[in-house]
C-alpha cells in the first residue's frame, strides 16, 4: 500500500460503487471507516497482508476477546480485499482458517407470549407517558410484523396508512421496498399512538411516525443505539432466562419469534408451511426464501415438526394368501 491515505481513498470509493449497486451497508461503512483510519495511524508499509487484517480483527480496542466476533470482522474486509487487488495486486484476501468459519447462524430467543407482554407493560412504564407509549408501541410492532428494528425506526408518518392498514417499507435491507398489511388490532394499537404523539409534536409527512421525547432530539427520529439500550434495559429489569445461543436475548429476537409463531400456528392449522413460505419471505423482506427456510433447522420446535413429517409410516402386515 503506497500510503494510508490512499487506503482512506480506495474505502471511500469501494463503498460509493456498492451503494451505487444498492448494497449499502452501515456496518460495512463503519468497519471499513475503522479498518483504514487504523491502518494510517499504524503507518503500514507495503501490501496489506493477512497479518494486518486479522491484528486489526482482534484489537482490544474493538470490544471483544470473541473469535466468532473477531472472524465476522474479518468477513467484512474480505469483499473489500479482492476489490483492492485491482489496484493493489499484493492484497491479500483472508479466508475462513484465521478465525474460523461465520457461517453458521446462532440460534435465536424465541419469546413466549407472556414474555412479550411483560415487555411492553415494562415499556408502557417508562416517563414521560410519549416515551412510554412510544416504546410500548415500537416493541409490539416488531412483534406484531416482525420488521427490522431500522424499518420500523425509520418509518415516516406518510409510511403508515392506517386507513388502508399498510406499512410502507422503503428501500432499507438489500435496497428492497415492500408493504406490509397490518392486522386490525395492531392497526387500533397504531392509531392510539399517533393520537398521542399528535398531540405534542407538530405532524408534517417528513415527521417520523416514531418520536424521540428527549431534548434534543424531541420529535425526531428515534436513534438506534438509544432503541437498544432501553431494550436491554427493560430485559434486565424482567430477568429473562436465555434461550438462545447469544449472550443474551436481542431486539432482533422479536423478528425471529414472529417467523417461528407463524409457521407453528400455520402447523397447528393443519396448513401446507411450504406453500406458505415464499408469501412469508416477502412479507418479511429476506433476501431468498432459503433464509426463512433456515428457522426450520434453527428453532428446536420448527425442527421436531420437522422430523415428524418425515417419520416413516407404519408397516402394514402383508397377508400372504
């Protein structure tokens, strides 16, 4: 590498081609951000090698003494690597042997119901009342839809059709839109907030249809980092046991829970789950139904269900005439 800056250059320009693709990705930006500022302070002479990487992956200054941590990192650069090689043709691209593989996906919390409820009468509890109905509604929309955390942040009022009962969804993960059609009781959940929010922040279409209540961000959108904190804040205020193979049970683990009750409910309807996965999918935003397909092979339950569609039937006795 002829100089840090140039690395600084080479990041900038990599990420403005994937955006241009419609593969913007905020945690790529930040880990790349990261990855060249630390090379510049480093000085770092010649082609960035394997070494270099994997001693920025596991810097104590990043957080975690994890080695799936530390390999996740690592996958981050590695797209950025062979797009460098271009230019830089000594750039190494790390594999999975440093650190092992990322592959395999941990298996989420799948909250119960009483659970969920529990959350958002934590929420409900939280002053000033905005803030409080504010988190109690965004907790049980994520349950309620299983929309991403930053689909359901970003939502603008002019997104949020209660006559229609639509949500519209733009451009977030993928750089995919959809709609998603809401149940009518979330829809009655959804008015009830709006009529409270209206009555202390000024509503325009930009407005965003979940409000911060703080100076100085009153009225504005809410800011993911604080969504998480008070997440797990109110998880250990309940004390919940962890069911799954995080640390912890996540914000994230609302999503997955609404996949999982909807094909155990699908299940009990005596419904056909494979018809219904493409329409799930979609509804959802995944990439591939493969990623919805996963859950089955992921949540202990999906699985038993699993296994009991494949057990052989019972011999029959053959007479023998």
């Amino acid at each position: 590498m002829k100089t840090a800056t140039a690395l600084q250059t080479y990041v900038a320009q990599f990420l403005d081609e994937r955006r241009r693709l419609g593969l913007a990705s905020r945690s790529m930006r930040y880990a790349l951000g990261s990855f060249a500022r630390d090379i510049d302070r480093l000085e770092t002479q010649g082609p960035l090698t394997v070494e270099v990487m994997a001693a920025w992956a596991r810097c104590p200054n990043n957080g975690s003494d994890n080695p799936l941590t530390w390999a996740r990192r690592l996958k981050i650069l590695r797209p950025f690597a062979r797009w460098l090689q271009q230019f830089e043709p000594g750039t190494e691209v790390p594999d999975d042997s440093v650190f092992g593989s990322v592959d395999q996906r941990l298996a989420p919390h799948i909250y119960t119901q009483e659970e969920i409820a529990d959350l958002l009468i934590a929420a409900r509890g939280l002053c000033p009342p905005l803030r409080g109905a504010t988190y109690e509604t965004l907790f049980g929309l994520l349950a309620a839809t299983g929309l991403r955390v930053s689909e359901a942040v970003h939502l603008l009022d002019a997104d949020v059709d209660l006559r229609s009962g639509l949500l519209a969804v733009r451009r977030t993960k993928f750089a995919k839109s959809r709609q998603v059609p809401l149940h009518p009781s979330t829809l009655e959940v959804l008015r009830a907030y709006r009529l409270l929010r209206d009555q202390q922040v000024a509503r325009t279409d930009e407005t965003p249809f979940f409000v911060g209540t703080r100076a100085p961000r009153q009225g504005c959108v809410l800011c993911l980092r604080q969504v998480d904190r008070v997440f797990r804040g109110l998880c250990n205020r309940l004390a919940w046991v962890n069911r799954g193979a995080h640390h912890a049970p996540r914000i994230h683990d609302l999503r997955h829970t609404f996949v999982v009750r909807r094909m155990l409910l699908w299940q009990a309807q005596g419904i056909d789950v494979d018809q219904q996965m493409l329409a799930l999918s979609t509804y959802v935003g995944h990439a591939m139904v493969t990623n919805t397909y996963w859950y089955i092979t992921a949540v202990p339950a999906l699985l038993a269900l699993a296994a009991e569609r494949f057990e052989p039937l019972p011999s029959k006795e053959v007479s023998h005439v």
